[in-house]
C-alpha cells in the first residue's frame, strides 16, 4: 500500500526556492527593470510587457516568502495545486510577452543601447518562462510529494489553463475599445471571449478547491454541456470577428495600412489592424482548445472515467 505524505518537506522547498524561485525573481526583475529604464521610448508594447513582469515577481515573491516562512505541514494541501496552476501561467506569460514584445518592438528599434536594452529584457524574459516550465514539469521532485494528486497535472486542467491564458491575451489586444465599440456583431464577440472565460475559470477554481462533486449533476456531463456551449459560442466569433473586421462591404479593412500606427517603424502604440488580426488568430487557437476540451470529456462521459491520481 503506497504512503500518501501530508506535506512537502523542508528541504524540497528550499531547493525550489534557491534553484528555481530565485532565478525566476531575477529573470523577471531585470526583464521589467530594464525596459522601464528606457522611459517613454518603450511604448505601449513596452507598458504592457512590463505591466505582465511585474505582476510575475510580485506573485513569485509572495509565495517564495509564505513558504519559506510557514512550516510545510501548516499548508493545505490545495496551497500546492494553487502555486502550481500560478506557476503555469507564469510560464506562459514570460513566453507569450517575449513573443510579443520582439515582434512589435524590438525589431523596429534601431540599433544602439536602447535595442540592447530590449533585446536583453526579451532574453531574461525567456529564461524566466524556462525556469517556470522546469518547475511545473518536476514539482513531484521539488517538494517530494510523488503521492499527492496534482490537479494542474491533468488533461482537463491544462485545457482549462490553456483556455483562460488565451482569452486573458485577446482581452489584452481587446483594451483598445475602437475595435468593437459600437458594432453589435463585434460586440457579441467580445461578449463571447468573457462568458466563455468566466466558465472556464470557474470550473478551473472548482477543481482546484476540489468541490467538483458537490454540484447537483455529474461533473462530466456538467463539463461536457459547458464545453459544447463553449464551442458553439467560439464558432461564431470566429466567423463574425474576422467577417467584420476584414471584409470591406461590412465596413471593414481587408489590407494592412501603411500609416499611422502601422508604419514599418518604431511606433508608441500597436497597430490596430495587427490586433485585429491577432484577436482572429487567437479565436482560432482557443476553438482548437475548446474543441478538444469537448472531445475529452465527451470520451470521459461516454468511458465513464477520469483522470486519477498517479500510482506509485
């Protein structure tokens, strides 16, 4: 019969704090710290990467002090699901903003300390998002707790995480209102990205308290009604976003323009028809999401089965 620990030992956290925390904390510090150094030549691209650093050390130190402060057996055993769901997005905001961040900016700033700068802050950025991968991928290892149920570990969690990441970008690209504001098609869009949103957060929170089973119906079908309605939604943002945004005789702009804010240049602000068409692309990549979050557990349902504890 397996040994079910109760809580990490003191050692193990030690070893993530000084190994991988921090790291983290340095990777994401001179991320932020060196483009808030380039003053208003960092642009909005710059405010929002920065804004997505801060946010990661801020998280990071706040749980590298509670464990390091608190005895292992005084956590919950959820505390360690919530660090590693966090740890999660994490990983994929340092990555995501490195992408973005060297895309719209970096390549268009010319050559001299200030592109160093940038260069640089995307590079640690990188390096911390390794750092957060390595630690979601040997988190058993790190705190010893091979037994313990991790529900970020699983198949519909990650879809869940994955889900909710993706809709936190296109809200990102969605804070320039000019792009839906007044046109009730791109509207309902924007009514779909936060419903669909709110859903997946909420079951996400359900599994990570554990409460799964104390609603009325069964999970799964609970689950699977939510992913189909999920899909149906993300559908039809996928056909109307684009069909307004794009198609001229629906008032909307089929070519990239070349002025304003759409220069091959350094610009403060992102060109708006690149977040349309990022908004579009991103719809496209959460229908996939979405689409086999509903495969799963239409398999779970029809199997009768879920996703279990690991067995040593």
């Amino acid at each position: 019969m397996s040994t079910w620990r109760t809580s990490p030992s003191s050692e193990g956290i030690l070893w993530v704090s000084w190994l991988l925390r921090l790291p983290q904390l340095c990777s994401t510090c001179v991320a932020f710290s060196l483009v808030a150094d380039m003053g208003t030549l960092r642009g909005a691209i710059g405010n929002w990467s920065m804004s997505f650093w801060c946010v990661c050390f801020a998280m990071t130190f706040i749980i590298t002090i509670v464990e390091c402060c608190r005895h292992p057996s005084s956590f919950p055993l959820f505390w360690y699901n919530i660090s590693v769901t966090y740890t999660c997005y994490a990983a994929l905001i340092c990555l995501s903003a490195s992408i973005i961040y060297s895309i719209t900016y970096v390549q268009f700033v010319h050559y001299g300390p200030y592109r160093d700068r940038a260069i640089t802050a995307a590079a640690f950025s990188c390096i911390a998002s390794v750092l957060y991968v390595i630690e979601v991928a040997g988190i058993w290892d790190c705190y010893e707790l091979k037994e313990i149920f991790f529900y970020v570990h699983t198949t519909r969690s990650l879809l869940k995480v994955l889900e909710t990441f993706v809709a936190g970008v296109i809200f990102a690209f969605l804070s320039n209102t000019s792009l839906y504001l007044h046109q009730p098609a791109l509207e309902w869009c924007v009514a779909v990205y936060s419903i669909c949103f709110i859903l997946a957060a909420v079951v996400l929170l359900l599994g990570l308290a554990e409460w799964e089973y104390m609603l009325p119906v069964p999970f799964p079908i609970f689950q699977l009604v939510l992913s189909l309605l999920s899909v149906l939604f993300y559908i039809s943002a996928l056909v109307l976003w684009p069909l307004y945004q794009f198609s001229e005789e629906l008032g909307g702009q089929p070519q990239r323009p070349s002025d304003g804010d759409c220069r091959d240049e350094l610009t403060y602000d992102m060109c708006a028809w690149d977040q349309r068409l990022a908004v579009a692309v991103l719809t496209a990549a959460n229908l996939l999401v979405y689409v086999a979050d509903l495969g799963y557990w239409a398999r779970q349902v029809s199997v009768g089965t879920e996703d279990q504890p690991r067995d040593s």
